[in-house]
C-alpha cells in the first residue's frame, strides 16, 4: 500500500475556524442555543459547496449536512463523518488567539498573552510524544476550541482531498456538523432520514491513534426533601430541617470512592451537582455514571439507601427520589456491527499509529446517536486539554486524523 500524499489544509481551516466564536449557553432554551454558532455553519457550508458539495446547507437548527458522492460502483455502507461546532460554556472562546509553536523542542511551554498559564509537560505528559511536531495553543485568555474544531477541520481537509481524488474509491460518505453537544443537546434536532447514514463515526477523541467504541452509561437523580418548620424561638422537638436532612445525605456519600475526584479508569461514580434548600424543602441534584447498567443501579441503590438511613432521625420528613436517563454506553449497540471498529483500527494503523482501543468516561454525540440508530463510535482528532485556556493540539496528530478519514473510507469499498 502506498502511503497517501496529501496536500493538507487542515491547519489553515482550523486557524480560520476557530477564531470564530460558537460558544454554546446551557440557559438557553433555543436550537441552536447561540445563534452565533451559525457563522461557523455558513462558513462550513459554503467551503463545501466550493470544493463541489452540492448538497452541502445548513438548516434552520443549525445543523451542517453534506454528502461526497461514492466514486465505486461497489454496494458500499454510507458512512458518516461528524463532528460539533460548538465550544464549552465553561471556558470563554471570543477572540481565540491561536499560537503555532514550530518544531516543539520539549519542555514547558508559556502562553504569550497571559504568562501565569503555562502547559507543564508534568501535567500534560502527552506533550512528550510530540518533540518536532508544530503545536498550537491559544495565548492563554481563551479556550482553543480543538474540541471540536480540529475534527471539523479533519473532516473537511479529508473531503477535499477525496474530492481532487475521484480515483480513490470509496462509498456515499456524508458529513455531519452539529451545535451544542457541550450542553449535551448536540443530537437533538438531527435529521437521520435526511442523513441516510449506515454508521457514523464522531471525530471528537484525544491522543493520536485513539478509538473510542465506549462511553458511560449515565443517569440524574434528584431528591426532594421536605421537612418540618416551626419558629425557631418555639421549634424544641418540631422543627425538622430540610437543609440539614440535605447536608447528612452529602456527608454520608463515600469518601474515598464513587467519586470522580477518586476514581479513574472503568469505576463509575455518583456525583452532586446541585444543593437548593430552605428551612421547609431542599433539592439535591445527582449525576450518576458508570460502564455498565448493574454499575448505575447499585449506585442509585446506594444513594437511596443513604436517604432513608438519614430520614430515620427525621421521622415525620420525607424525601422524594427521581431517577432520569440520560444516555447509555454505546458499547452495546456498537458491537452489533463488529466492522465499525475493526475498520477503523485498521485505519488507524495505515495512517501510520498504533491504533488503541479504548473507553471514555463521559459521553459523546455518539452515545445518543448510537441509540437513535446510527451506530457510532469516536475517533481521535488530537484534542488536548479541552474546556481549558491550556488547551493544545499538535499538527501532525491533525494530518494523522485527516488520513485515518481517508484511509476508513477507503477500506468500507474494499470490504464491500
Ligand atoms: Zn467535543
């Protein structure tokens, strides 16, 4: 096999993609939530239109569809190639200042603009796989938004490359942009009739060489309590406190597991993200998460048996539990079709990584989108430090990302 000669334009669409600001905002009730993550979207659309897309638009929720037409006259699976246009509400992404740090010679590196933000190669040890690489970062006041420009600038670097190569033979391929998968809503006006995709593939992962055919299971629960009021100059043996009900649930969780500060790997955790109350009623808010079903289950079992434990000092106050799916691991839907990811492994190793299988603890586009039935794992597209103003991606992992796109679409015709 001979290696592909690609004349790469990933770094210049990332530099002119994420200047643009798509932050999205979890308070709004719109789709997209911000309407500025549309200026990325005509963006998109146009330059896919220009490289011959004709299909290419962007709708009205803010999704970006395109389609490259098969060059094989082969019955080939249509594949999908997504990525997410927004960036994190949790880092400010306006006025991204990119940096490019040529031939990295090793060691710290010190943000320009703001020198108190210094990526550490103790705290980033990925950086010591990249000596010689060019890697960009922002100049330490913004987010970079490699989460998940540099997947959109991949695919759209890979398209034009298969555009100019009407020679390599590959299926329907289609193209996905999506808004707001930050705020976990990136999947929710997605059209997969209109897509008319087989599987998809998110381009949203870390480390170079990685695929991601794992992801939590998670659901939210929430425990309402309410207690007793009395005037507290005459409350002696009536009162019983909502808000110290609440605090006795949060002292008796685990403290040296369950947790995300104490876990790492394939342990799950039951998290609170939430504390409302007054003296009468007080809310806990909970994420739970874990690999497996039984995983999730033990640990609501485990939050409510600490409710009741605590509402035995409180007889006459009582707690209402809620328990809400979130998404599920895509593992089970994903292993239906073993060729998914062996193809993309394969893939993997003809860009010329070892390719790694592997889990992520949290969720993606294509948890829901596995569910919804298009199966779909996650490729790398060299992401680092995400939702941070450390956030850093190296070149030559986009170029690597650019062609495992080419390459898996390729192998979907050979197999076919
Ligand atoms: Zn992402």
């Amino acid at each position: 096999m001979t290696p592909l000669s690609i004349n790469h334009t990933v770094l210049e669409r990332f530099l002119r993609y994420v200047v643009i600001d798509t932050q999205s905002d979890p308070g709004s009730p719109t789709c997209p939530s911000t309407e500025k993550q549309k200026d990325l979207g005509r963006l998109l659309a146009g330059e896919l239109q220009a490289v011959g897309l004709a299909d290419a638009h962007l709708d009205e929720h803010g999704y970006v569809y395109a389609t490259i037409p098969a060059t094989s006259d082969k019955m080939v699976p249509v594949v999908c190639f997504c990525s997410h246009m927004d960036t994190s509400p949790d880092c400010s992404g306006k006025n991204v200042k990119p940096q490019i740090v040529r031939g990295y010679p090793g060691g710290d590196i010190v943000l320009p603009g703001d020198t108190s933000q210094v990526i550490r190669v103790r705290e980033h040890p990925a950086l010591a796989s990249q000596i010689g690489n060019d890697i960009v970062t922002t100049d330490g006041t913004t987010l970079l938004g490699a989460d998940n420009k540099a997947g959109i600038a991949e695919i759209m670097d890979a398209a034009q490359f298969l555009i100019e190569h009407p020679e390599i033979k590959h299926g329907p391929i289609k193209i996905l942009f999506t808004p707001d998968e930050e705020i976990g809503r990136g999947v929710d006006k997605v059209d997969l009739k209109k897509l008319g995709a087989d599987f998809g593939y998110t381009i949203d992962g870390e480390t170079a060489g990685q695929l991601e055919d794992e992801t939590f299971s998670a659901d939210a629960m929430t425990v309402t309590i309410t207690g007793v009021a009395a005037h507290p100059g005459f409350a002696k043996g009536k009162m019983e406190h909502a808000i110290k009900i609440a605090a006795g649930i949060v002292e008796r969780l685990p403290k040296d597991t369950c947790s995300p500060e104490t876990t790492e790997g394939r342990d799950g955790f039951l998290h609170p993200t939430g504390i409302t109350g007054s003296l009468e009623s007080a809310k806990l808010s909970f994420i739970v998460r874990d690999f497996t079903e039984e995983g999730l289950k033990d640990k609501e079992a485990l939050l409510t048996s600490i409710v009741e434990d605590v509402l035995r000092e409180f007889p006459r106050s009582s707690a209402k539990i809620e328990i809400g799916r979130q998404y599920r691991n895509m593992k089970e839907i994903v292993d239906r079709h073993p060729q998914i990811v062996v193809n993309a492994m394969e893939a993997i190793r003809r860009a010329g990584l070892t390719p790694v299988r592997t889990s992520i603890r949290g969720g993606t586009d294509g948890s829901r989108l596995s569910f919804m039935g298009l199966p779909c794992p996650n490729i790398f597209a060299g992401e680092h430090a995400f939702h941070s103003r450390l956030e850093w991606i190296s070149v030559q992992d986009m170029e690597a990302a650019v062609r495992t796109i080419v390459h898996l679409a390729m192998i979907f015709e050979e197999n076919a």
